[in-house]
C-alpha cells in the first residue's frame, strides 16, 4: 500500500511551547489529508480535515486557533499544537487519500507536555 | 455515514480463522464497508473494503450480507501479529464530497491467544 510518513514519532515539550508534527505521503499526491487524536484506551476521535491549497475544516470542539493545520503541498500537511499544556498530550495520527483511494495512515505521533 | 456496530472484545486461538462481525444497518446504497486495524501504539491499517460482492485479498476476506446490512470480516489463519483493535467503518468510496470524512467507532479488540 501506500506509504504516509509522520514526524517525528515521539516529542516532549514543555508546557506553553509548539510543536509541529509533519505528515508526508511519499508516493503519491493526495487531494486530503484528516488529523486524529486519540487518548489511552480510545478511539481516533477526527479533528480536522484538510485540503490542498485551502483552510482546515475542524469538527466542532477542536480549537482552530490552537491546532494550527496547514496543508501547503499535495505530499505535505502539518498540525502545529500552539501553546501546548499537559491535557494535549496524547497520540496524533495523520491520513492520506485521494478522491478514488481509501486512506493510509501515519505511524502516529506521541506528544507528550510536561 | 452510516454508524456500525462492532463487539468490544474477541479471542482467537492462533492459527485458527477469526471471524469479526459488524452490523451496520443503516448502510445507504452508496456506501462501502472498511475494515481497519491498530496495533497498539501504531497508525491504522487498511485491511479491505466492499460494496455487496465478497471480497478476498492477502490478508483477509469479507463477506456482506445480501441485504448489506451486516457483515463479516474473516482472518482464515489468525496469528499472534493479528492481535489489535479491528474498526468496521461505512462510507462513501466513489468520488467523494468534500464532507465525507472515515469516521472510527471503538472496534473490536482481538486477541490471539498461544
């Protein structure tokens, strides 16, 4: 299958910093790309959904202001966690898809705010 | 899209066939069935997805009932690598709006047991 990269796989930081998490899907273009959050014993709750060249739609509840989504290529989209504090830490995980494909995941990213 | 129901939990004697169902009857004509997996800490793997045929590949077979409403995701020889949280998900596979989005309910937990 196809492959999505996600980086890094672990970060720690410390409460009030950013942190940027990079999601790349390496052999083909894809037209959207969604960003997942899941904590421990849960399912990937979607955050937001992004496209090529325009704004993130976020579902309700997720702060736009604070996840910074930005989706400048077809191969690249980045969720920067913005003022980051102790309840944002969980396992972020990017897809990829075009409109005839089903999705590919990332490896998932763990962030954790100290 | 549609919402599926799946049991929380299921063990597997390795080497022997799992057979996860999956309910899903409020399935529109238009929508597919996907199966999923998570290894834990990992990013979901597609597994399969299909429409009302049966359908077969390297890692497992489904089968949909004729009224579509349920289904069967089958691991012929399950293995101690097969143990994860297995997610039935309906949605629009065709070329997609901009407001189809893969929704993940809680999954089934499988366990392959020695």
């Amino acid at each position: 299958g196809a492959v999505v990269s996600q980086h890094p796989s672990r970060v720690i930081c410390k409460s009030g910093t950013s942190v940027k998490i990079e999601c790349r899907s390496l052999d083909f273009q894809a037209t959207t790309m969604f960003w997942y959050r899941q904590f421990p014993k849960q399912s990937l709750m979607l955050m937001a959904t992004s496209n090529e060249g325009s704004k993130a739609t976020y579902e309700q509840g997720v702060e736009k202001d604070k996840f910074l989504i930005n989706h400048a290529s077809l191969t690249l989209s980045t969720l920067t966690v913005t003022s980051a504090h102790p309840e944002d830490s969980s396992f972020y995980i990017c897809s990829a898809e075009t409109v005839l494909t089903e999705a590919f995941f990332g490896q998932g990213t763990r962030l954790t705010v100290v | 899209d549609a919402k599926t129901t799946q049991p929380p939990s299921m063990d597997c004697a390795e080497g022997r066939a799992a057979n996860l169902p999956c309910n899903h009857s409020t399935i529109s004509g238009n929508e597919y069935v996907y199966w999923y997996r998570q290894i834990h800490s990992q990013g979901p793997q597609y597994i399969i997805h299909g429409l009302k045929n049966n359908e077969t590949n390297e890692m497992a077979s489904l089968i949909i009932t004729e009224d579509r409403k349920s289904s069967t995701l089958i691991l012929p020889h399950a293995t101690l690598r097969d143990t994860a949280v297995y997610y039935c998900i309906v949605r629009v596979a065709e070329i997609r709006t901009s407001g189809s989005r893969l929704t993940f309910g809680e999954g089934t937990q499988l366990t392959v047991n020695p």
